[in-house]
C-alpha cells in the first residue's frame, strides 16, 4: 500500500502487482482500488494463449485503451476486424462492443487501460453468445 505521506502516488513493482491466473490467460494488475487506493483508472497487463479470446463484451460506463506489447490481436470493434500488432492501440468509448482474440501461434501480450475505475454497474459485459456478435465470431 502506498505510504501515507505518498497517498496521490505509488510505485508498483512486478512482484506487487495482483494476477489472476485464467487457463487460458493472465492478469497482471498495476492500477485497481485496492492496489492503488483514489486511482481514477484502472491498469492491467493481459497475457492471452494462442486460440484464446476475450470475447464480444462492452464496457457500459468506462473508455477503454488496448496497446499490444507482443503477438498479434484480431481486434473487433463492433462489426470490423483489423489485426493488431506490436505497437498498435486502440481507444474505444464507454459501451463499444468489441473483442480480442488471439488468432496467432505466439502467446499475445497486451495493456490496458479504463477508466473510471469506480464507474457504477457492471464493468464488464458479456455479448458473445448474442446475435450479431455469435456469428460474426465464434467464442473459441
């Protein structure tokens, strides 16, 4: 936690950071409100397996920033794709149905950033399994 003379401000070392361990994917998290107490964003580095994909989902109330380390990203964003890679970025505004699959033979490696972090309702939307999402790309 951050010291309290620091409390607008924190170092967070790779060993700080909160992962959650999927099957198919990791996150490591720098910036959330339990890591970062009055952080206004929240920070978390993906690492998602050749096949996997965090599939058509929205954001209702957040803006969201996805910037690709390594691999490459089939990135959807409503009804088009474009192939992500080192270096590319993404912005989307609150509630864009969107989903990032990892169509490559090389674990993807990406960040992201949302903000607020505190916004109310649910942060995350699944759509997947709703048309038109299905069927313009399958869940793996």
């Amino acid at each position: 936690m951050p010291d309290s003379e620091h409390s607008t401000w924190r170092f967070v070392s790779f060993e700080e950071t909160i992962v959650e361990r999927f099957p198919e994917k990791s996150h490591f998290w720098h910036c959330r409100p339990d890591l970062t107490p009055g952080a206004g964003l929240l920070f978390v580095r993906c690492k998602m397996l050749p096949g996997y994909a965090h599939a058509f989902h929205c954001h209702p109330k957040m803006e969201e920033i996805l910037y690709v380390l390594s691999g490459q990203a089939e990135q959807w964003v409503e009804n088009e794709k474009r192939i992500m890679k080192a270096g590319d970025s993404l912005y989307l505004a609150a509630n864009i149905v969107h989903g990032t699959y990892n169509p490559g033979n090389e674990t993807l490696d990406f960040l992201a950033v949302l903000s607020p972090a505190n916004a109310e309702g649910p942060g995350t939307v699944d759509v997947s399994g709703l048309e038109p999402w299905k069927s313009l790309r399958p869940a793996p």
